[in-house]
C-alpha cells in the first residue's frame, strides 16, 4: 500500500499543498523542464496574489476597499459583485454620518454644575456648556454644537440678511433719510450686540468682561427700542399739531434714555426686563391712538404695530419663566429652551417693526392729512405745513 516516489533523475513532479492552501506550488529541483503549475482559486484576492497580471481576455473590474463584503469572499463566483459604482446611495451614508457629527455636540462640554457663578443663570438647562476659552476658541465654537449655538445663530444670519435687503427698501431722500438711518440702525443694532455677547460670553477673561459684553447685548436691544421706533411714533403723530406732535417725541425719547440708563446699571435679569417697561408702555398707548385713528399711521401696518410689540413681549415671559425646560430639566438644554424660542420670537417681532415701518413711510409720502383727526377738532394746528421733516 506504500508509494515509491521517483528517482529525482527522471521526470520532473510538482507537489502541491491542495488539502491547506490549492495555491502553494512546490516544484522540483530539476531545471531540464519548466513545471506545471496546477492552481485551484479560492478567493479574488488569492489570484491577484498568485498574478498580478490578469490573463488575457479576463475583464478587469475596479475593486474598492469592502468589495469583498463581510468576511471576505465565499469563492462562489457569483457571490462577486460585477459592477462598482459610485453613485448617490453609496456617497449618502458618509454625509449622513458627517451630518450626524456636525449636529451632535462634542464630548467635552461642562454641565452646568461645572461653570462659573455668572454663567449659571438658567439652572434647568444642565449639559453642553463651553469651557472658559480665549478668543480663538470662542470663535471655533461656531463650528460645532453647544447649547448656545441656536442663540448665536438665530440673531447672527439676521445681521446678514437684513444689511443685504433693507437699504434697498428705504427711502433715502432728504426728507426722509434720518427715518430710514433709524429703521436700518434699529433693525441690526440687537442682532450685533446679541451675537457678540452670545459668543463671546465665556471669555476666560472673568465675570467683569461678561458683563461689558451683557451691556453690550443690552445697548442693542435699547437702539432698537428707542431709534428702531421711531419712524412708528411718528407716523402715529403724523397728523397731530406740532405742540402735541413734539411733546410725544420729545416724552418718548427722554423715556428711552432713563431705560438706557437702567439696562446699563441692572444688576439682575428682572432689572434689565423692566428697564424698558416704560417705553414699551408708552407704544401701547400709541397703538391705542392708531385704532381710535387718531393722528395717523398706515392703516394696512396696524397689525405689525401690534405685533411688533405683542410677539417680544411673549417671548420675554418664556425666557424670563424658563419654558419649557422648567417642566424637562435636561431634555432641551442644545435645542428648543427658553431662550432659543424667546430668540426666535424677538426676531419675528422685528420682523413685524420692519413691515410697519415700510407700510407707515410711503404712508406719510403720499398722505395729505384732512380735517378729521385730533388737531382739527381741537383747534390747535393747521394741517397744512405740520409734517414733521426728520
């Protein structure tokens, strides 16, 4: 049952490993004729090993990294792909997972029991705060995800837009050129001082610098206040005798500067709240005299007058009782807390300011005040010549 081998003078054998690997090839030590190599393929990848070179007419497909699927190759050729492409559903899972990355925030943010006394004013938004940075890093956190990444942007796109469209709006003659200065100043003053403060709020420069750069925040939101309504109160005052026509401007004005004052020197949130509390009721009674359309106003702008007011007044009463995140402590803290919506909100109530004033300055281009209004019924002015030239 033995089986002699051949002398190793005859003719030349090959020994092939065919039971651990078919492709090993052990030829002989003669070299009178070449040897036969027998070769059994077990994978694609085993016959680019055995020949780099694919034998001739074999069409040549394109391997990428994975072709080979989960565990490599069967052997079974028609378990092989036959195509490779690139197209869009093999392209989507990397920028799915890109995206992924981009809005999940980075591992190495502070919870709020981490921050420094000034930077832990809303106790019921827990995780995603930045660590104390220099300039630089405050400046790299607008590419990532924090919990203050909604605020930042929500009141930064709105600088861009709105210095892109509004200049092309206004009316820019002579008569009218300071108006259309107060509308465009009112208008991007907050987003400014709101996005600076927003960024750069956790300066690692200490509590002093965070709070030049919360009266910064507040400086914008007073300009808006006080020069952004402008072109409303005067228009409201249109048609009124110049007496009652300036002593509402004047008043007003003087009320701005004491909330100025007060923004400037508020030592706690509910302080710099109700330092525009007297301005604010002073539009009101404004409003008022639009709806009894006493003095005047474009009517079609009534209802941003109302707006302009009513949606940040919202806003300030969900930022100021912490909703929602009062009743899901933890749940809101990157999107959707209290002071993102309040964002939102102010932002729509410039909006509205915006239209008004629009809608009120072609009115008082146009408009010819008449004889049924405040002045005429009480006597005290000519209509004619009484339009206040700002």
């Amino acid at each position: 049952g033995s089986v002699t081998p051949p002398p190793p003078t005859t003719t030349p054998t090959v020994t092939a490993a065919t039971t651990a690997n078919p492709s090993t090839v052990v030829p002989s030590k003669c070299e009178s004729t070449p040897p036969v190599v027998v070769v059994q393929p077990q994978s694609r990848r085993e016959e680019l090993d055995v020949s780099a070179v694919p034998p001739t007419g074999t069409p040549q497909k394109k391997t990428l990294p994975g072709d080979e699927g989960p565990g490599g190759d069967t052997g079974d050729p028609a378990s092989a792909p036959t195509t490779t492409t690139t197209g869009p559903a093999e392209q989507s899972p990397p920028l799915m997972k890109q995206l992924n990355r981009l809005l999940t925030p980075p591992d190495d943010l502070l919870q709020w029991k981490d921050m420094p006394q000034h930077l832990q004013f809303n106790p019921y938004v827990l995780t995603g705060y930045r660590p104390l940075q220099g300039v630089k890093g405050c400046l790299s956190s607008l590419f990532y995800v924090h919990n203050e990444t909604i605020n930042i942007l929500t009141h930064g796109i709105p600088i861009v837009y709105i210095l892109a469209t509004v200049p092309a709006m206004m009316p820019w003659e002579k008569e009218y050129r300071f108006l259309s200065w107060c509308h465009l100043v009112g208008s991007v003053a907050p987003w400014c001082g709101s996005f600076v403060y927003h960024l750069f709020m956790n300066l690692e420069l200490g509590e002093a610098m965070y709070y030049r750069l919360l009266q910064l925040d507040m400086l914008g939101i007073w300009i808006s206040q006080s020069f952004g309504a402008l072109p409303m109160v005067t228009a409201t005052v249109f048609c009124l005798g110049w007496p009652i026509k300036w002593f509402i401007i004047i008043s007003y004005s003087l009320l701005c500067i004491w909330g100025l004052f007060k923004a400037m020197t508020a030592s706690s949130p509910w302080q710099r709240r109700l330092c525009f509390v007297l301005p604010f009721m002073m539009r009101i009674v404004l409003t008022m005299l639009r709806i009894w359309k006493i003095g005047g106003g474009n009517p079609a702008s009534l209802t941003h007058v109302f707006l302009q007011d009513a949606v940040s007044a919202v806003g300030g009463v969900i930022g100021a009782m912490h909703i929602p995140e009062k009743w899901f402590p933890g749940s809101v803290d990157i999107y959707l807390n209290s002071h993102n919506i309040m964002h939102v909100l102010v932002v729509m109530a410039v909006y509205s300011m915006h239209q008004a004033t629009v809608r009120d300055i072609e009115w008082m281009q146009r408009v010819e005040c008449s004889g049924a209004n405040l002045t005429a019924s009480m006597g005290i002015d000519g209509i004619n010549g009484t339009h206040l030239e700002l």
